[in-house]
C-alpha cells in the first residue's frame, strides 16, 4: 500500500488512557477548521459497547467531520476491554492483520492529512505476533507520542522514544505531546517540557492542557510545517 499515501501522522501513547484520543480529537478539529480534508483511522477497538457515540473511533469521526461510515474508520472493534486478540478470542474471532493495513487505502485519494490512532501504548500486542510499534512501521506513517503529563511521564517518554528508534528510519518521530490527565501546576509541567525539550529537541511539541478544547495553534503549526 505504498501508492499515494496520504500525509498524516500515527498516534500512539505511552500506556492505555493516556489521551491520545484526546490529542487526536482536538488535531482532526483544527486541522478541519483550516479548511483540510481530514481523515481519521482506528485500525481496531476494544471495549466497543452498545453505544458507538462512546467509542473513540466516534469521537474521531466527528471531529473530521463525519465523512464516510463509522465502519470505515474503525473495520474492526470488539467488547471486550482486553488486548484485541483477546478480546477477538472471547467472541470466537480473530484479528485480521491484512484489514488492519488494507482499511487505509480508502483514503489514500481523498484527503489531505490522515489520523491513525493506535490501541494502547507503544508495545502492546493487537495480535499475539503484532504489536502496535509494528503496525505503524507498515502504515509508513511518522509517530506521534502522547505522554501523560504527570509522575514518571519523562521515563516513559524516552523508553517509547528508544523502542521506535530501533527502527530507524522506518519510524520516524514527528514529535511528542504532554496530554494532562487532570488539573495541574504549571510549573510541573514545565519541568516535564524542559528536561524533554534538552533530551529530544524539537520533537517535543508542547502541552495540552487538561482544560483545553482545543490544541495551541503553535502545535498544529509545527506539525504541518
């Protein structure tokens, strides 16, 4: 599927429940208020329940804008809150790693900036063979690491930033955000941003605050160029 990818970006987090769908949502906003086509991809989803408005393949959606189907963004989902081929396994199915892939290629002509958000942190398995790491070196899209901004966001920062680095230029790293989990001094987070900001740089794209809703336009800028 190397024929006209779309540019875009793959977010992961550092762990489950992190806030990269947070992230994700308040990105697929601005870059649609700037007027960009913006297409969002869920490659699979646990914990699917009777009411898709809760998942975040909808939230997703409906920050891009609600083009297509939900189906599109999300081909595969399961309810049960476990690894997906776990929770594949509890209702007799299986993970399909050829969907996985081939579930991006509807919007390799249709839009201008493409969302892929992963399951879970960096290193966890959507089959007993595949882990999320290895499922954003096949999409061939840069890595966006999102960080919860709190006790031990500096450690698990830098051990995802070195998993991907073994990948070289396979994966590269478009930056990494701090997503606040719940109020919090500024002065905290600032310690965060400056001990990340010597260590990698430019890749560290800031903070979103647990109040914000939406991303800092110095965020999105960075990203887009």
């Amino acid at each position: 599927m190397d024929e006209k990818r779309p540019r875009g970006w793959f977010i992961v987090g550092t762990d489950t429940s992190v806030g990269k769908t947070r992230f994700g949502v308040r990105l697929a906003a601005a870059l649609t208020e700037r007027g960009d086509r913006v297409g969002v991809y869920k490659p699979v989803e646990t914990g699917w329940g009777d009411d898709p408005r809760t998942t975040d393949a909808f939230q997703l959606w409906r920050a891009a804008g609600e083009s297509g189907s939900l189906d599109r963004v999300c081909p595969q989902h399961f309810a049960a809150p476990l690894a997906p081929y776990l929770a594949a396994r509890q209702e007799g199915r299986t993970v399909d790693e050829r969907l996985l892939i081939s579930g991006m290629s509807v919007y390799s002509d249709a839009v201008d900036w493409l969302l892929v958000e992963g399951a879970g942190g960096l290193c966890s398995p959507i089959t007993p063979t595949l882990l999320v790491i290895d499922l954003a070196v096949r999409l061939k899209l840069p890595l966006l690491l999102v960080a919860p901004d709190r006790l031990g966001a500096m450690n698990q920062v830098l051990m995802a930033l070195a998993a991907a680095e073994l990948h070289g230029p396979d994966l590269p790293i478009a930056g990494v955000v701090l997503s606040q989990p719940h109020p919090r001094d500024p002065a905290d987070s600032e310690t965060h941003v400056d001990f990340l900001t010597r260590k990698i740089g430019a890749r560290m794209l800031g903070v979103l605050p647990y109040e914000a809703a939406s991303l800092a336009p110095e965020i999105v800028d960075r990203l887009v160029g």
